[in-house]
C-alpha cells in the first residue's frame, strides 16, 4: 500500500483510557439516574455473589473482543486467522485487532456491536426487569466500550469507499483513501 494515501487516525491506549473515562463516567451517571427513576433504590444492589459478578464480568470482557473479531470476519469476509486476540499489559486493555484492512463500514458494525451486545442490551433489560445486576453488568461494559465509541467518533467524517487498517497497538486505524 501507498504510505501517502494511509492517514493515521490512532490515539495511545494511555490516551484512549483516559477518554474512556471522561466520556464514561458520565454515560454511567445517565445510566443510574434513569434505572434510579424507573425502579426502587432497593433494586440497585448486586444479589450474586461478588465472585460470580466478576466471572460474569470477565466472561463479558472476553465475549466483548470475540464479537469485534465474529463481525469483522462476517461483514469484512475476514478469515479467523485474520483476527489477533490479546491483551497489552501496560494499559491493562484486551484487545481484538484485525490484522488486514477492511472497508470502513464493516470496521464500523465491528466497532459498534460489542458495545451494542453486551454494554447497550443488557441496560435496556436492566430496565425492562428491573435487574440491579443487569444494570451493573451494562455499566461496566457500556464504559468499557468507551474506546470504540471514540474509535467511532473518529471515524465519523471518513468516506464509506474507503478501507481501514486496524492500528496494531494503539486505539484507532489507518485509513486508506485513493
């Protein structure tokens, strides 16, 4: 590929953790006050034992990058082997990076569908059944997806024709236009 068509669009992980928090604390905020509103503060508290709330929440985040790696291998036509899964112990962040480029639309839907599954779902259940567990569970998970948020904010004004390459160690891509 042409270095002169590829425009980094990536932020250190450093970087996106601290984002993740600005944008996420709020975000968690929102998510309490309107549980809060709709069911009794009674409802709030955890009824699993806390450590079968972090299996569940460690099972979440390892489901979190499988489903990065499932939809971009379905809507990138991506094989499995074109999926690294890991996890950079400096920032203390999991990753799923796509090791060839796709089309911007596919890295989209992979960006997006974590967040969507195990983050924005289970906080509509939380409020649908009232579920403290719930809600906690799509807190943690609607934060951690924070770093795709911004990944799809910075993705916002790139062009639909053209192809992205998963940056392989900090938070964002490449685009290729041309």
């Amino acid at each position: 590929m042409n270095i002169e068509n590829k425009r980094d669009i990536s932020v250190s992980m450093t970087q996106a953790n601290i984002i993740v928090l600005f944008i996420g604390i709020p975000v968690a905020i929102l998510q309490f006050i309107l549980f809060e509103y709709l069911h009794p503060a009674e409802n709030l508290e955890l009824t699993w034992n806390f450590l079968l709330f972090l299996a569940v929440v460690f099972t979440g985040i390892i489901l979190h990058e499988f489903i990065h790696g499932i939809t971009w291998m379905g809507f990138g036509r991506k094989p499995f082997s074109a999926i690294k899964f890991g996890f950079q112990w400096k920032t203390l962040t999991p990753y799923a990076h796509l090791k060839e480029p796709v089309d911007v639309n596919s890295y989209r839907i992979g960006a997006f569908m974590p967040g969507l599954i195990v983050g924005i779902i289970p906080f509509i259940l939380s409020l649908i059944l009232g579920n403290g567990n719930l809600l906690w569970f799509s807190i943690i998970h609607t934060t951690a997806a924070g770093g795709d948020w911004l990944i799809l904010w910075t993705l916002r004004n790139v062009n639909s024709k053209a192809l992205v390459e998963d940056h392989p160690s900090r938070a964002g891509c490449y685009v290729i236009e041309g």
